[in-house]
C-alpha cells in the first residue's frame, strides 16, 4: 500500500469509530450511570450490614439488590425492606 492510502484508511477508520461513538453516546452513558449506581448499591449494602448489629436491619450483599438500591435509590432499598419484612412474616 502506499502512504497515500494508509492515510485515507486510518481517517476513514478515526471518522468510522468517532461516528459509533456518537451514535451511541446516550445509551453508554446511561450503561456506566447504571453500573456506578450498582456499585455505590454494593457499598450501600456493605455498610448497612456492617451496621446491622445495631439497627438490627440487614440485607443481602448481591447483585439482585445492588441493581434495585442503584437504580430505585431509597424507594428501592425501602421496597427490598418491605418485600423481607412480608417473606420472613
């Protein structure tokens, strides 16, 4: 190939991947707003349970849960509260 055409493909291949990234902007951006509201869901649930001894309120450390406090915020924790408090009774 000659340096002429390297060019034109390496700007067709930058102009090709700028494009994909615009297209899909908004739903990766909502993907990594979801995956760091899961992982501060985790730390949530981290910290709820290391407090548990004294509130007496504890929830699994999983995925499930982390999704639902990380998308839902404090409805979803109250929901996961309520949906364990109605299981265990």
């Amino acid at each position: 190939m000659e340096i002429l055409q390297k060019a034109l493909l390496f700007l067709f291949v930058v102009l090709a991947v700028v494009g994909v990234v615009r297209l899909f902007r908004t739903p990766l951006r909502i993907a990594a707003k979801i995956i760091l509201n899961t992982i501060l869901g985790f730390a949530g649930l981290i910290l709820l349970n290391l407090a548990a001894p004294f509130t007496g309120i504890a929830l699994g450390v999983n995925l499930f849960n982390a999704v639902v406090i990380g998308v839902l915020g404090l409805p979803g924790f109250a929901l996961l509260l309520l949906v364990r408090w109605i299981l265990l009774t």
